[in-house]
C-alpha cells in the first residue's frame, strides 16, 4: 500500500477539539550548542524567533527560485493556487532536499534536541496585488501535534520586506498559552481560518524582512501574520516544519515524517526521498 502524498493542510474545528494535546511553550534546553550561541538559544526561549540566518547564497536561491518558477506554473496548470503546494517533499524530491540540508538542520538540532523529525513543506507565495491576508495565529493552534514543541524555518525565495507583506511576529506571545481565536472560514481572504483579535494588548510587532536565501526560525506557539501584497512584487517563502522525534502525531500526519537528525522513532514515519523533481 502506497503511503499518502496529500494532507489537509488544515484540520477540522472538531478533530482538533478531541485531541489530548498540551500547547504549552516547551523551553529549549542545550548546554554546548554546536551552530548557535547559548545567547541565541535564552533569545528563542525569551523572545520565540531568532533571525535571520543565511542558508543558500545568491546563485543557490536563484537556482531553488527557478525551479519553484516551474512548480507554480505547474500547479497553476492544475487549476490550483499560488498556496496549495503544501506537504511538497512527499511528492517532490527538491523540496525533500531543502527540508533535509544539513545547514538547516544544524541549526534546528541545536533547539529541539538529537532527534528532529522534519514533517512539514508548505510554500506561502503571495503573487503581485494578491489580496490574501495571513491573520494573526499561533501554528500550534492547528496541528494534531502535542507536545507543542516545533520550530518552523521560514525561507524567503523571494526578497520579503514590509512593501511585499513580509510576516509579522508579535515577540513573547509564545509563552502565553493556547490563545483564544475566532474562525474566519468563510472569509475568501484569508488563506487560513483562524485569527487571534485583539492583537493590540499582545505588544508591537515585528517586521521579519528577509533577503532571499535567508530564513526566520519561530516557535509553533508565537503569534504571526501577514499582511494582503499590494506591491507588483512576488513574496514567496518555503516553511519547513521540524518537531523532536518524541512528539506525537494524530490524524495520520505521522506519515508525513522524515527523520532529519537522530535514530527514527517508531511512532514516525521515514519517508524517503521522492523520485519526481
């Protein structure tokens, strides 16, 4: 039997009410990291984010832009949209290879512990004048995931900056807990259906402007959004989702699983790397 290739992207309201999950901020604890500085590790666990790192140079993310060119107009092709090629290194063997490089992972491995189950290749891209907004939620809030304890790379492919509606952290909220939400399913424009209001009484935000090839690291629990692109500029991003291999998954999205760093836990799958580009 073939293991899937496709998941929803956001469960139901009701699956994830049935679920024993704990979302509590979970610190991250590592004495003698190998790529980060204690410092950087206290500021994840003080702040929730850390920024920006350089993973791919300008002739590497030219190369990862262009073919994620090709992608899009594939999928496009499809009659799907610039925000549908989600769980994309199941099927396609690039993106298994960015979830998997090494340079991220180290990174990764020195927050979340030797064992890191990457799951997670979702790519944001928010064309010219797309009138899509990202409203304000914690990812925690909708994976069938607990312990809440995954870290998300956010990889610009394209140059993100306050003019193309890069991402927006409010720095501390991680900490708070399971936040109250109100659904926004039927609002077309918004790509997910949950925003956090009142966002005022949470602090000042934090404007995440990346140059491509550079990436954010922010916790699952911390509060992020974007704005709708008015500019004639694309702001493509590819998240990578990694979680310690001792987390649990409900929902099947244990077959998401790829063991990135660490002995594979028998609760996760290992996928191995797709053989369509």
């Amino acid at each position: 039997m073939n293991s899937p290739t496709t998941f929803n992207a956001i469960p139901g309201q009701e699956e994830l009410a049935g679920m024993p999950r704990d979302l509590s901020f979970h610190p991250c604890t590592n004495a003698n990291p190998r790529v980060l500085t204690r410092e950087q590790i206290e500021r994840f666990n003080r702040d929730g984010y850390l920024m920006p790192f350089r993973f791919f140079d300008a002739a590497e993310i030219a190369d990862l832009r262009g073919y994620f060119d090709r992608l899009l107009t594939q999928y496009v092709a499809e009659g799907k949209d610039s925000y549908s090629i989600s769980s994309a290194h199941l099927r396609h063997g690039r993106v298994w290879d960015v979830l998997t490089n090494p340079r991220i992972v180290a990174v990764v491995a020195d927050l979340l512990g030797p064992s890191i189950i990457g799951w997670g290749s979702h790519f944001f891209c928010k064309m010219p004048g797309d009138g899509k907004t990202v409203a304000w939620h914690q990812d925690s809030s909708y994976w069938p995931l607990t312990p809440a304890k995954a870290v998300t790379v956010w990889l610009a492919i394209d140059d993100a900056d306050r003019g193309n509606a890069c991402m927006k952290y409010i720095p501390r909220t991680h900490t708070l807990g399971h936040l109250t939400y109100t659904l926004s399913e039927t609002d077309d424009a918004n790509v997910l259906n949950q925003t956090v209001a009142d966002i005022e009484r949470y602090g000042e935000p934090v404007y995440v402007e990346l140059k491509a090839g550079e990436a954010s690291l922010h916790s699952d629990s911390l509060l992020h959004g974007s704005e709708a692109n008015a500019s004639n500029r694309r702001r493509c991003g590819l998240t990578l989702r990694y979680t310690p291999g001792e987390v649990h998954a409900y929902l099947g999205w244990a077959d998401k699983g790829v063991v990135v760093h660490g002995d594979p836990p028998p609760h996760w799958a290992n996928r191995p790397r797709p053989t369509d580009e």
